[in-house]
C-alpha cells in the first residue's frame, strides 16, 4: 500500500500536533455519541433479533417473530438502485475537448471502463458504500492508490532467498463505514472540513509486525 511522504517533525511541533489531535478526536467522540446510538438502533432494526429466545408472556412459548419490515424494504431499495447504477454497459463517457485528442478519446475511454471493471473491481468495493447510504441516508467512499508486495522464496546455488512479487498496483477505491469515518458535525464537506478521517484499529502486535 502507498502512504505520503513522512514529514520530519521536530519535537515540540510533534507534541503540539498529537495535543490537538487528541482534543479533536476526544471532542468527535462525545458530540457522536447520541448519532453512533441511532445507527446501532438502526441496524438492530434491520436484524430484527427478538429479544428473547423463548417468549414467556401471554404464556410459555409463545411466538417470539419480529417481521423485519425495515429488511425488507432496504432489499426492494437495494435491487433497483444496483440496477439502475450498474446496469449500464460502462461506467465512463469521455469527451475529447480538443480536435488532436477525439482519435484518442474511445481508446481512452474503454481502458478506463476496463480497469474499473476488472482491476479496480468499482462494483464490489463500492457496493457497502451504497448498502449504508440506503440504511442511513450517508455513505462514504474513498479513492486512493494501491501498492501491494508480497515476498516468494527461491533457491539460488542452494541458498534460499526472498523476491519480490507485486500483488497488486494501481488506482483503487473502498468504502469508508459511517461508524469508523470521523469529521467534525459542524462540517459538510470532507476537503473543506478542518479535519477528516478513517478510526483503525489493531492489536499492538500487529503494528509492531506492520512497522
């Protein structure tokens, strides 16, 4: 995976930084708290789990089915809104603004369509994405780029020796899920909100195997 470049902080600007971010994550947390309460009510809704096991009211073993109204209407949402996204041809129209460039614009354009169809995958990793703007109303996606090594093993002259191999590079998107995406309620858009970003979390372990 590709991050940006490290910035080399000194001490006191490094502390300053960790201070405020820790007082906006903090502030974040407590005015998200009634909202976070409501998409666990939402969702408990959609499961519609009965709250017991055996019912014992108006007597023993009483049926306890809840009919999961909201499921059923998100899967009716759900099936037309896939439809009428993906149910185009292609996902890309492009133009070509200047005369020179109209002999590349249908290359172009079917590179794109192919990419995000088959490299990309645009379908699946923005499917949960759509799933949550239809339960909740909001949806976030992210694009980014994607560069994955993973090392193989082979034997030269009797010695065994890691290669790299590229499993994956290029442009990609995924979902952001609304409990995990963090952004001030006084905002409304990401790239004109003094700050925005994705929670993650992780055993200590394994950001230690990550480092």
């Amino acid at each position: 995976m590709a991050y940006p470049r490290l910035l080399n902080l000194d001490e006191e600007v490094l502390n300053s930084l960790k201070t405020y971010l820790n007082d906006a994550i903090t502030n974040h947390k407590a005015e998200r708290a009634t909202f976070d309460s409501e998409l666990i009510n939402m969702q408990d809704d959609y499961w519609a789990t009965p709250l017991s096991e055996n019912n014992t009211f108006p007597f023993q073993g009483a049926a306890n089915i809840i009919i999961p109204l909201t499921a059923i209407a998100f899967e009716a949402v759900h099936a037309n809104m896939m439809s009428t996204i993906y149910g185009l041809d292609q996902f890309v129209n492009i133009k070509a603004r200047k005369g020179d460039l109209m002999d590349y614009a249908k290359a172009f354009e079917d590179y794109v369509n192919y990419d995000l169809e088959h490299n990309v995958k645009f379908k699946d990793r923005t499917e949960s994405a759509i799933i949550e703007l239809e339960k909740y109303g909001t949806g976030f996606g992210k694009a980014r780029y994607e560069e994955m090594i993973r090392y193989g093993v082979k034997t030269v002259d009797g010695v065994e020796m890691e290669f790299p191999v590229v499993y994956r590079k290029g442009a990609t998107v995924d979902t952001v899920s609304i409990s995990r995406f963090l952004m001030p309620f006084t905002s409304l858009h990401p790239q004109e909100s003094p700050r925005s970003g994705e929670s993650h979390s992780a055993p200590f372990s394994e950001i230690l195997r990550l480092e």
